[in-house]
C-alpha cells in the first residue's frame, strides 16, 4: 500500500527535526559571549537570524539556544562555587551544630540542588511549620536556579523564613527537595502546604507529602484570567460573574450550583482551563477550604514579601558565591 502524504512536502524544514538541529561553534560562541554580557536571549537569537541571512538558513530554534544558555549556566556552578559554598556551610555549623544542610550532585559532580535550614528557622519550625508556603516562582540565580524559601507564619502573624533551597525545577528536585526538609525535620510533615499550580511540585508533594493537604495560591489562578478569558465578548462580564461566585460563595452546595450556572450562562462548557479548574476545586475555591486550618494565608504572598527582602542580594548575575 502506497504511502501517501496528507500535506505539501517542506524539505528545508528537515533541518528542524530533532536529528538534524544542531548548533555549529560559532553559534554557541556568539550565546555565550552575549550571556556573560548580559544581551537578552532574544535579542542574540534576532542577532543571529540576521547573520543567518534569515530563518531558513538555521538549524535550530529559540528553544534550543535557551536549552544550550541553561546548560552551561549549571556548567558553571563548578568546583570553585562548591567548595566556597561548603565552606561557608561548614563555618555555619560550626557556630551552630543546629545548622542543616544538605546539596545534590549530577554524575559530574556539579551543584543541581542545595537545601539549608539554620538554627533559629529549625526552632521556629517546632512551633510554626505546621503550614507552609512554598514558592519558586521569584527569583533566579545566573545559573537558573530558583530561590526556594518555605515560608510560615507565627504567633504574631509575622511570615517567617523555616528554610531555603535552590534547585532545578522537575519531579525529582522537587522530591529530593522535599525530602531534606523531612529529614530536618526529624520527619514530621507540615498539615497543609500552599503552591502554585505546578505539575512538578503537586507530584513530588504527593509523594514525599501523602498526608498533607495541598491548597492552591488562589492569587496565582485568578491572576490568570485575563490571559484564560480575555479573548471573549463578555469578558468584563465573565470576570466580574467568577470573581463573585469564588469570593462570595459561602457553601460547597451554592457554589456547584453556581458553577453550573455561570457555565451554563456565558456557554464556556467547552473552555479547557475552567474544566480543569473545576476539577480541583477543592484546592483553591475559600468555602471547600474554610473548615482546615491555613495560618490565614490564601495565596502564596507571604513568599512575595519575603522575595521581596532577598530581591537586593539575588538577581540573575548571582553566583552562588
């Protein structure tokens, strides 16, 4: 039987097939050189393109100069910024033998992840760590490596730092991650732990945290409306209908009811993002939430404030020096 092609035949797109990309030497210098002076990826990537002579004459896209930038970022976390960065954990724990630290190595014993508590966070942990904002979405260090502060909240309702990581950001970071902070705390899992809706953290809290309950930073998600809805006739209409129905339901009854109706009214029945929403309602809707305990805290924004204080001592030229 014949195999005939259902669409018009593009040879010069072979070169984008993943076998074919390549980035030639002249390519990867020209990324590297901009990225240590700081040129914005795009910017080089157009630079690049009109080198080129144009699009056709490239053999690979945006992403994969992105990837290749990420990867030599954590090339360079080598054994200068390890050593120094233990050293400086060494001198903490002398101080202080409470002082907690744990870092994770590739095979080529390069820095991927690094998690540390100190004294007075561990302390406060016994009183306070029972729930947790945990957010990564802030700050990055030159190699893309995400700050990773767990926040808590005391007797003051004063949002306090019970530890820190940096890490690279999938499953398994998330896990390994996750598993320091059990360890440190002599495995004693926080009650409720607030994110954002990332695929990544919500698996690696399902294993290492089975028995936590897992809330969504509601800020996060209706932050994400204009983007979701925006496109629509209605829209103001729409977002002023969802807001109410999130922030003023006072039960899990009236708000199905009043789910099925906002749906039904605007004929979003076919809207991917409203669908999966409503399918982990009780992460983030206030009235399926109201009867747990959450230290007050609804979103994520106890960790904005607390970036907000480290945003002077990290940005994306911090080594980890």
């Amino acid at each position: 039987m014949a195999h005939d092609h259902n669409h018009d035949i593009s040879p010069t797109k072979s070169r984008l097939i993943r076998g074919n990309k390549r980035l030639n030497l002249q390519a990867k210098q020209t990324l590297d050189i901009n990225n240590e002076a700081g040129v914005h990826l795009n910017k080089t990537f157009r630079s690049l393109v009109g080198h080129m002579g144009g699009f056709d004459n490239l053999q690979f896209l945006e992403r994969d100069a992105r990837n290749y930038i990420g990867q030599q970022r954590r090339v360079f976390s080598k054994e200068g910024d390890k050593h120094a960065l233990m050293q400086h954990f060494s001198r903490m724990r002398e101080l202080n033998n409470s002082f907690y630290y744990e870092i994770d190595t590739d095979p080529e014993n390069r820095i991927i992840n690094v998690f540390w508590e100190d004294a007075r966070s561990r302390a406060a942990l016994v009183d306070f760590g029972d729930v947790i904002s945990f957010d990564t979405t802030y700050l990055t260090n030159k190699y893309d490596m995400p700050f990773a502060p767990f926040i808590g909240v005391n007797h003051h309702g004063h949002s306090i730092l019970l530890g820190c990581g940096l890490l690279l950001e999938d499953t398994s970071t998330f896990t390994w991650l996750f598993q320091c902070w059990l360890r440190c705390m002599g495995n004693r899992a926080p009650d409720g732990i607030i994110t954002d809706q990332c695929k990544a953290m919500k698996n690696a809290i399902a294993i290492v945290f089975s028995n936590t309950r897992h809330r969504w930073c509601l800020w996060h998600i209706m932050k994400k409306v204009p983007e979701k809805l925006g496109g629509l006739t209605t829209y103001k209409t729409i977002k002023h209908a969802l807001k109410q129905l999130v922030y003023e339901c006072t039960s899990t009854i009236n708000f199905e009811l009043g789910w099925e109706q906002f749906i039904s009214n605007f004929d979003l029945h076919h809207n991917e993002w409203l669908s999966t929403l409503y399918e982990e309602i009780s992460r983030w809707v206030p009235c399926y939430l109201k009867s747990q305990f959450w230290a007050g805290m609804s979103t994520t924004q106890r960790t904005e404030g607390m970036n907000a204080f480290f945003d002077g001592f990290i940005n994306s030229t911090t080594t980890l020096k």
